[in-house]
C-alpha cells in the first residue's frame, strides 16, 4: 500500500509528494549515486556504447559531516538547573545512545533538511486502574523521509505522522504513527500496513492480525498522553525551503539543496581530472623484434601496462625501434577549476570562502582562520537557534515521561545548552578578555562562571560569594 494512498483514503494532508522526491535527490548526492549522472554512457565510435562510472569528490557528504560536527559534538553541555533532574536526564540520553545518534542524525539533517526525535515509554509495569508502576523511556530517531506533518502554523508543526519500516519473515511492514490533538490533549494512534509486493496488494492489518508480528506485538492502537504538549520534536536545517512551491511547507532543505549546479560541476571536473591521468599515462611503443630475447623469452614484463606492441608492418620513419610518448598532464588548470568551486560550494553553503581550499604551500594561523570564516560563524549561530529551542523540547519531553513513571522530578527547571564554538572561535583569547572584564568590574562572576563553567544562571549565582554590601 502506497503511503500517500493511505493518507488519502483517510482523509489526511500532509505535504506535497513531489518535495519527497526532493530529499531522495538529495540523498542520493550524498551516496554520489545520483540518477542520470553518476553512470553515463559513451560513444565509442564505431556504434557501441561504454557505460561509466562518474568519479565523484564526495561533497555533499563532506559538507553533512562537517556541518553536524560543528553542530554537535562531544563539548556541548547540558546543564539543568535542579541536579536530580539533571542526573536523570543524562542518564536518560546515555541509555539512548544520544551521543553518538545526535551526531548521526544532524549529519542526516544536513543532507535531508529535517529529523525528528520521538521519546517514548517501553516495559512498563501497570496497574489494572491504569497506573504506571515503573517503566523505561527511549527514543526513536526518524529520518526526513519518514516525517509527514499533519498540520503546522507559522513553521511549527503540531500533528504530525511518523512511519517506521520493518521486516518481518522477509515481508515488509509499516508501522504509522500518528500525533495528534484531540480537545486540546495529544493521542498517539498506531496502525500497521502490509507494504506492496508483486505477489501482494498490500493492506492495513487490524490491531489482532499485528500483535502475532514480533516487531508489534506491544503495540497499542491508541495511547492517550494527558499533555497539551507534543510528544515529539522537529529538527530542521535553519535555511528557508524553497524547495517547494508550497511557501508554508515546514520541512527544512538540505544544507547543499541550493549548490547542487556547483556539486555536478565538480564531479564533472574531477572525473575529468582522473581520466586525464588514466589516458595521459606514459607508454612505449616497441617493434615487434624487440619484444623477445635471442632465447626466445620475453623481453618485458607481460602485465606491465606501459608497453605497446606495433604492428608487424609498422613503418618506423626513423623513430627507432622503440618509441616513448609522454602525455601533457592539464593538471594545473583541472586543480584550479575544482578548487575555485570548492570556494564557490563553500561559500553557498554557508562555510565562507576558504573553508575547502587546497593550499599547501602555507599554514593559517588560528587568527586568520577565525577571521575568515566569520560567515561560518554566522551560519553556525542561525542553526543553533533551532537546534537549542529542539533539544529543549526534547528534555522537557524526557522531564514529563519520568514524572509520568513516578520520579521526582521538576518540569519548569532552567535548561542551559553550551554550544562549542572553539572551532570558530578564539576561545583563550575571549576567555582572557572575560577575565579582565571580571577583575576591573564590567562583568559579574556570576556570568563568567556560567559562561565557562557550564552552569545555570542560578548555580552560578549560588556558587559565587558576593561580599555583604555595607550598610551607613
């Protein structure tokens, strides 16, 4: 069963299938596998085509990687101001292996425009009232292909469905999960579809027929979570799509969506530069006579590529029995093409101009560097801004579940997320400037120490020891 058949057999919008196939674009830039471009056929002059593979540089994955290291990495920190709820909310990530799955997926945000994070309660112990006892939270990572927002207003999307693959005894299954108000309090409501095979039609199983499927069989149709808030968070790239004709579409673009003219452009290049040293290889043309000893032997390694046997009619014109030829390498001009557009992808991508040159024959000082990319800082502080506001949402999410298992816990604590910018930044250099700013007054200590410390406002102001002001 096609999704969007589902979708419309039910009566729901979401976005436009078209912009879908966008992000399967995209991704296939990212797998430099891209339809029509990667592989191309050539003629070979006498009524036969060559297919080949276009050597590609691999850009679009570079920029993704590059683009979810400065995002998120292993020196940002989370800091919550009540310590308990801090503990268990680390706890919570860790057993959810956010670290590492963090990372991943700002990488498949990069290349796609959007993820989403879906925390969510397993083994659960309850009551016939309906109590939870105790309980576990985890978390399901859901790529751009995989989201379809329902309803939205001003770019926040409030209803959305999420759909998860399986296989099950090598038969392909959906489960679909929708999010959505009902007298302003979210449900969650789970279907599963039997996906299209040429043996199979494809249909939507009923709650009996899942729960004898492994992968399900825990399923609830409907879970009722009690909250006016959202039980799941959307990550996006903060680029504005115009991807879509649609101007309210709330799905993020990938980071390279516009640069895709420039990425062909260089795979053009590169290939180009591979084949010019595969075909202007040295070669030695050798007369027949030449190519064995008086014993009959071979006069030359067989496997060696670099010789060439001339016909036993060749006509020497006084170019001696064997002959060498060297190609003239155009090395010079195809190095200065690609990196020219690896300025220009650079640039468009938001990393400024030098962020991908090739130049070996000096080194920046970390001065120059952080002078040069100040359009990478710029670029880096604007995706912060959705990437704070979505972990926030996350944590209050994961706060709100271990309220609902029975922890103590408190919801309205202060959540502090220090981003690394010492990549960008020169953070002795600031550090230093801080710290005299401190010691002359401009300053409090407080600010420093939640600066650097990774504190809240309140920790930092209780852990500093203000003088008692003196009273007349």
């Amino acid at each position: 069963m096609d999704i969007f058949s589902y979708f419309r057999g039910k009566g729901i919008d979401t976005v436009d299938p078209t912009f879908y196939r966008k992000i399967e674009e995209w991704k296939s830039w990212y797998n430099s596998r891209v339809r029509n471009f990667s592989f191309y056929r050539v003629y070979s002059g006498q009524g036969a085509y060559t297919r080949k593979q276009r050597k590609s540089l691999g850009m679009a994955k570079k920029l993704s990687e590059d683009i979810a290291d400065l995002l998120l990495n292993e020196k940002v920190k989370i800091t919550l101001a009540d310590e308990a709820t801090g503990d268990f909310v680390q706890q919570v990530l860790e057993d959810n292996q956010f670290l590492v799955l963090g990372n991943d997926y700002q990488e498949r945000k990069a290349y796609t425009g959007t993820v989403s994070y879906v925390p969510y309660l397993y083994d659960m112990d309850v009551t016939e009232d309906g109590t939870i006892l105790s309980g576990q939270i985890g978390i399901d990572y859901v790529s751009a292909g995989n989201i379809y927002p329902v309803s939205w207003n001003n770019g926040r999307v409030t209803e959305c469905i999420f759909t998860f693959p399986k296989t099950v005894n090598r038969k392909k299954y959906v489960q679909v999960q929708h999010h959505k108000l009902e007298s302003g309090l979210y449900v969650i409501e789970n279907t599963v579809l039997e996906c299209v095979t040429e043996s199979r039609e494809g249909k939507e199983l009923t709650p009996a027929e899942w729960k004898q499927l492994r992968p399900f069989n825990t399923l609830a149709p409907r879970m009722e979570t009690g909250s006016p808030e959202p039980q799941f968070v959307i990550d996006r790239l903060n680029i504005t799509n115009n991807a879509d004709e649609d101007e309210s579409n709330p799905m993020g673009v990938a980071i390279f969506a516009n640069s895709i003219d420039v990425l062909k452009k260089m795979d053009i290049e590169y290939d180009s530069y591979s084949s010019e040293f595969e075909l202007g290889r040295k070669r030695i043309f050798v007369a027949p006579e030449m190519l064995h000893n008086v014993d009959g032997s071979p006069a030359f390694d067989p496997e060696d590529t670099v010789f060439y046997k001339m016909p036993d009619d060749y006509d020497q014109k006084g170019e001696g029995l064997i002959h060498e030829i060297n190609m003239d390498l155009r090395s010079e001009q195809h190095s200065k093409a690609i990196n020219d557009d690896l300025n220009y992808l650079s640039l468009k991508c938001g990393f400024g101009t030098e962020r991908y040159r090739f130049d070996g024959s000096s080194v920046k000082t970390a001065t120059e560097v952080i002078s040069e990319n100040s359009d990478m800082y710029r670029m880096l502080k604007k995706h912060e801004i959705i990437l704070e506001s979505a972990l926030k949402q996350l944590i209050r999410i994961i706060i709100r579940l271990g309220i609902v298992l029975g922890n103590s816990l408190q919801q309205d604590t202060e959540i502090t997320i220090d981003f690394d910018d010492s990549i960008i930044e020169d953070k002795e250099a600031e550090r230093l400037s801080d710290r005299q700013d401190v010691s002359m007054g401009a300053m409090p200590l407080w600010e420093y120490r939640a600066k650097y410390y990774g504190e809240t406002e309140t920790q930092a102001k209780a852990n500093v020891q203000e003088p008692a002001e003196v009273v007349e």
